[in-house]
C-alpha cells in the first residue's frame, strides 16, 4: 500500500518510512510521483494545517497522504510562535536566526515554559482521515546549547535530562519528542484502520 508523504523533508521520509514499514506502507515523497502542491498554511492550529497538507496531497496524487505540522509554543509569549515558528521573524531569517530572535524577546522573562505540538493527519482518497498528535514540555535556555537536531532544538531545554534538544542524540530525541510521540500514535490509529 503506497501513501505519499506531503513533504521535502528526507528526514522525515525516512523517519516515517521506518515506523510504517511495519504495517506493509511504502512511503514515497510528492516529488518521487513528480507532484508539486503548494499548500497556503491558513489553519489556526497544527492540526488545521496538518489536514490542508494531507487533503491537497491526496487530492492531486489519488494516493492517501500524510501531513504533519509542528511547532513551538511559549507560555511567556502567549502561545507563540506556534503554527508560524517556521516563519517567526519572517522570510529572511535561518534556523539560527529564528532561535536568536526568540531568545532575544525571551530577554528578562522567568517563566522559560514552553512545549513542542506536533499533529500528523491523513487523507483518504474515499474521503476518510485520521489525525493524531504529540507534545513534550520543556523550557527554553538561556543559550543554544548543542549542534544536534534542527529548529529551536539548541534552544528547547528538556528539565528530566537537564539537556537541550539539540545535545541529545536521535535516539533519546525521539523516544520523548512531540513528532516521535505523535507518530507513534498514529502508527496505531493507522494499525486500526487498515485492520477494518
């Protein structure tokens, strides 16, 4: 069974490939089926824009099709930046800069709180879907701290391990991460639906 993955992320292919190969799925990518879909993120939640994704995908491959969307949200910035941390500071600005950004409008904040959301949908060509999401809590560092990972992880302190995102491996990243948890969950959604 063959779903498209709506992404450009090779990571994330080969993240997804390995947790559903297990259930028969073959993941491929949009661009391996020469598809190009431009989705405008318009929804207000993960979840909204996770669903325009996996719809736009489907609609123009005829394949069932995955999409996640995933972001940061920080207590002291009232939620944000949330569903825009891939364009928070605007176009100009790289993974670095984002975080830089954000430390910098962090400045004299003590509530460092915050958590990582992810939300993964899929749609069917028949019309069903299927979502599930993940959250880790953490708080945000004083300084990046780590190479590993990409985003905010230098900047997004896990208190257990009294280390970033960006100092675990790939390993101890998924195992608590928001994406990881979410596509554990819905590896079991999807687990369920195929059984039917």
């Amino acid at each position: 069974m063959r779903f498209v993955l709506a992404t450009h992320n090779p990571g994330k292919l080969k993240e997804m490939s390995a947790i559903l190969s297990g259930l028969g799925v073959e993941v491929v990518s949009p661009a391996a089926l020469g598809i190009t879909v431009d989705v405008e993120e318009t929804g207000t939640t993960f979840a909204e824009n996770a669903m325009l994704k996996a719809k736009a995908v489907c609609a123009a491959s005829g394949l069932p099709a995955i999409a996640d969307d995933s972001g940061l949200c920080v207590d002291a910035l009232n939620g944000g930046p949330g569903v825009y941390s891939a364009r928070y500071g605007g176009e100009g600005l790289d993974d670095k800069g984002r975080y830089a950004l954000l430390l910098q409008n962090m400045r004299g904040q003590t509530t460092r709180a915050a958590h990582f959301a992810c939300a993964i949908a899929c749609a069917f060509p028949d019309g069903d879907t299927l979502t599930a999401e993940g959250r880790c809590d953490g708080a945000i560092a004083f300084a990046p701290m780590g190479e590993g990972g990409f985003g905010y992880d230098p900047v997004f302190l896990v208190p257990d391990k009294g280390k970033t995102f960006g100092q675990l491996t790939a390993e101890e990243k998924d195992a608590i991460s928001h994406r990881g948890k979410a596509l554990r969950a819905f590896s079991e959604e999807l687990a369920t639906y195929l059984r039917k």
